[in-house]
C-alpha cells in the first residue's frame, strides 16, 4: 500500500489518526482517531479538512458537532434509560459528578480522551477531596462506558482505577477533615453541601434533618 498524503492525516501500526496542528486545535478542533481501513480514514480525514478551511475562512462558523465531545455523551447519558430510571437522590449525585466532568473535558472528542490523561486528573482530584474523586472518577467511568456502547471508543480509559476507599460508619472525621471537605465543596462551587456537613457535623442532627 502507497503511502498516505492527506493532510493532517498519519498512519500508525495501530491505525489512522486525524493529528491537526495547535493552530487548527486553537479553533476548536482536536485529534481523532480513524480506525485501520484506509478509504473510510481517507474520507473522514478530507471532510475534516474542509471543515477546517471552512473555519479559518470564517472563524465564527466554529469547528463541526457530530456529537463526539464529552460533553454530547453526557447529554446522550442524561437521556439515557440508565440515569432516567436512577432515583432522585441517586440523580442529583450524580449530577454534580457529571458537572465536573463536563468542565473538565465537555469540549473534547470522546476519542481523544487517554488513560494518561484520566490519571492525572485523577491525582489533582485525590489532592483535594480523595471520596469526592472517586465519585467523580466512578461518574466517569460510566459516561465513557455509554460511550464504548455507543460505538465511539474502543477501551474505556477509566476502567479499573484503584479509587479510594471510604471508611466504615464507625469512622469519625477529624476537625481538621471537616475544614477540609468544606473548603473543597466551596471551591467545587457547592457550598450547600459545606453547610449540610457543617450543620451534621455540630449539631449531630440525622440526615433527614440536616436536608431538611
């Protein structure tokens, strides 16, 4: 087989891949990954092509929405039978979840999204707030997996991460651990969940009335 001349468009023993320059990648577009049969990489390689010059002819026009960016999946999700049918509790903490999510990668093509890249948002998380990460990483790990069904990526790059753990209902925090949990709820944009420990935490009230 000749060789490949399209730009933006490289070939690997693994497959094609879609590679745009930081310049293209600045008006909105990112790398995608194209499979191994070459006339069907060729074709999408060229239609991706000519929606770039049809940007940088005018840039308001912004990069194509086929429905590939995290933030589309998380839509779909959130259609989906398999959040609908989550209870109402369940739903609300999974939202705040998926929030994060969105603002983390809600711009970026589901396909581009690494092993690499998850574990490394996954240390900044575990820096603040590890129970907090790992809700957040399980929420992930689910969104990608709709995802892996939907047929937009190959391996689910947030499976088997060794998430941390919460201790047992004997387990009291620290006041220290309290401040903690607060301050990262705040900075997460959440303080209704600050006030909720705070209030548990020195009144010793049940949940129920804490919520309430």
């Amino acid at each position: 087989m000749g060789r490949v001349s399209i730009p933006y468009l490289r070939q690997t023993p693994s497959g094609f891949y879609w590679e745009p320059s930081r310049k293209i990648r600045a008006l909105g577009f990112h790398p995608e990954a194209l499979g191994k049969d070459t006339p069907t990489a060729m074709r999408r390689a060229k239609e991706l092509n000519a929606a770039v010059e049809k940007t940088l002819a005018d840039p308001r026009q912004g990069p194509p929405s086929d429905g590939s960016t995290v933030g589309d999946v998380i839509k779909r999700y959130r259609a989906s039978r398999a959040y609908t049918r989550l209870a109402a509790r369940t739903r609300r903490g999974y939202d705040q979840c998926l929030d994060r999510i969105e603002r983390w990668a809600g711009d970026v093509d589901v396909q581009t999204v690494s092993r690499r890249a998850v574990k490394a948002w996954q240390a900044a998380l575990e820096e603040k707030a590890p129970a907090f990460a790992a809700a957040i990483l399980r929420v992930l790990r689910i969104v990608l997996g709709h995802a892996l069904d939907e047929g937009r990526i190959e391996i689910n790059p947030a499976m088997r991460l060794r998430l941390h753990t919460a201790g047992g209902r004997g387990e009291v925090w620290s006041p220290d651990e309290v401040a903690r949990f607060c301050a990262a709820a705040i900075e997460a944009g959440h303080p209704s969940m600050a006030l909720a420990v705070r209030l548990a935490y020195d009144t010793a009230q049940r949940e129920g009335d804490v919520l309430k």
